[in-house]
C-alpha cells in the first residue's frame, strides 16, 4: 500500500508508454514539488517501461499490474493500492501545462459537494483546438447520448477562451480526472467490466445519483494526444461505444425512466445500423451487433450491478442533461457547436 506525502496523488496509468513518459514526465515531476505524488500504475507492460521509470525518474512510485485486463481493471487495481484524499486519474498521452494542478485542487477544496471535475481538454497535436474525450465539459441528452462543450460528434471547436469559466457538468473526461478518493472507494470505483470506454461518465453519474456535482474548471489546461489506446473510428472503440452506453442507462437511470429510453435506444441503435448498411460500413454493423450481443448474454451481471448502484442512490443531483436530443440538433438542425445549442440550459457557473 502506498501512502501519499501530499493529499493528492497523480496517477499515470501505463501500458508500454516508456515513450509516453519520456515525454510527459519530466515537466509533470517539476510541477509536482510541493503538490502531489506522482505514481505510475504499470498494467503488466511487456517492454521496461517500469524499469526506465525506476531508473530516470525515481521521484515516481511504481504499482505493478500483473495481467492486463483493460483501462478501467488497472485503475480499480492500481487504485486500491494507493492511500490518499484525492486521486488524478491522468493518461500517460497527457501533456500538463504550467500551473494546471492548482485551479483543480482549489476547486475541490472550496467545494466538497463535488465529486471529480476536469480541465480544459486539448489536442496535442493542433493545441488551439479541444480534443475529443472531454473538451470543455461534459453532458448527456435526454436520450442518452455524450457530449461536450468544444465538441459535439464529429466536430471540434477551436479555444477562443469560450470555456475559460467553472461550471456543474453531467461527466468529466476520464483522461484527466481529479476524484474525490474517499468517494471513489465507497462507490465502488471504476467498473472493471467496462473494460474501457465510458467508465468515467459511469462514475460521474454514480457519484450525481449520491448526491455530488461534477465540474469543469476552465483555469486549468491540458493536452491530449488521444486514441493512443483504442484508435478513434475503430471497431474496438464502436463496439465498446454501443454496449458501454446501454450500461450505463441500465446501471443509473430509475427504473420510471429505464422502462421505455433503453427500448428506444435499442430502435436508435438499429436505425445507426441502417445508416451504416446504407454507407456500406460492415465492420460498424459487425461491431453494433457484437455491442448488442455482449450486452445481452451478460444481462444478468449488468443487473446485478444496477443493484448495487441504485441502492447508493440519495438525493440525485441530475443537471447537466441536455433535454433536446443531441442527435437532432446536430443532424437534423446542424447545431454543430455548443453555442448553437440553448447553452442556458447547460452553463451554470460554480463560483
């Protein structure tokens, strides 16, 4: 068990990302004097990676995962080995800029109702624009369906200082996410069976349906290289996208609601099928129906998880979803920026 000099530990989780921290950590390191740990959590690489940590940064702890079972598994494993107030959930292809832990931290201090929050989210590779998993924010539709500040489906938004504010949100990207830890581990962590791909909105809304907010703070700013794991577009990543959706509805919607939205979302789910049909798009349709196929023949542990999360239920702070549809006013409407959309709705600033 590690226990943390500072109340925050910054933790890297690795798979084969020697190159990633040759990178990455030297400036994470000098920003951690006096403010966090940094720990990486290696989920059973099959190169040195931890061997280079150890040996060029040994201001790093080390939490070695023997077998690799997925992106959510090695934060639930590496996670239960680390004693400390706050966890940062940081991926090994983010790149900390000058002063990005503080903002974060304060914003915890000051406000303990709420449970994880993010930075501002950009991409490494054109840093004037936001990047994919997690932008400025995000939200949920009425029927389900993620979204950001800075990015709507396909499109990205370049950072004019937009999103600079701190605002309640629905999720926080789980590439940089900063955790209340106590909560964390009464809530059960992330789910492992999720393996990879919405495990974080899957928290966030267990810690909203507790009784927590989740926060955006603008003052804090990190970039991403993105899809270094699962590559976007890839059917890995449609596959997870398809079956990690509809647990989610099934693990945290009341049952008044999971009635007749998850049907719907089923019928949604055929009709994007079509569509791919129509584009002649056979690996997406592959990937729909293995979605729907795996979450079906692991119905009765998805229930049994639903179980457990709805009895944690109490007193449920649910803004942040959007009550369009998201699909609609991005296809039908072409609202393919946030400001395009009745941003009143989803802007409410924490001060």
């Amino acid at each position: 068990m590690i226990t943390c000099q500072h109340d925050t530990a910054v933790v890297v989780l690795s798979y084969n990302g020697k190159d990633l921290h040759k990178l990455f950590f030297p400036e994470l390191i000098q920003e951690s004097k006096g403010l966090y740990d940094v720990i990486l959590v290696d989920n059973a690489s099959t190169d040195d990676t931890a061997q280079y940590v150890a040996t060029y940064f040994p201001e790093v702890q080390i939490v070695t995962i023997k077998t690799n079972h997925g992106f959510a598994n090695g934060y639930f494993e590496g996670l239960n080995q680390i004693q400390a107030k706050y966890y940062v959930l940081l991926s090994a292809d983010f790149e900390i800029t000058n002063a990005w832990f503080q903002p974060l931290h304060q914003l915890m201090q000051l406000h303990p109702e709420i449970g994880a929050c993010q930075p501002k989210i950009k991409y490494y590779k054109e840093k004037h624009m936001f990047e994919y998993a997690g932008a400025g924010g995000g939200f949920i539709d009425k029927w389900g369906y993620l979204f950001c500040r800075g990015r709507i489906f396909f499109t990205l938004e370049e950072d004019h200082g937009q999103y600079n504010n701190t605002i309640e949100t629905f999720w926080a990207g789980g590439g940089c996410m900063f955790v209340n830890a106590a909560l964390y581990h009464k809530l059960g962590g992330l789910d492992r069976d999720l393996y990879a791909h919405m495990e974080e909105v899957d928290l966030c809304w267990r810690m909203k349906n507790h009784g927590y907010k989740i926060a955006y703070c603008g003052a804090s700013e990190v970039f991403h290289i993105g899809g270094s794991v699962i590559s976007y577009g890839s059917p890995q990543k449609i596959f997870y996208n398809y079956r990690n959706s509809l647990v989610l509805l099934l693990k945290n919607l009341p049952f008044s609601k999971l009635v007749w939205l998850l049907p719907f979302r089923l019928i949604l789910d055929g009709v994007s099928a079509f569509r791919s049909l129509l584009k002649g798009d056979f690996k997406e349709i592959k990937a729909i129906v293995r979605a729907h196929w795996s979450f079906f023949l692991s119905l009765p542990l998805w229930l049994r998880k639903r179980k457990v999360s709805q009895g944690l239920v109490t007193n449920p702070q649910m803004y942040g979803i959007y009550p369009k549809s998201i699909i609609w006013e991005y296809f039908a409407k072409k609202k393919t920026l946030f400001t395009d959309l009745e941003t009143t709705l989803l802007e409410k600033e924490i001060l």
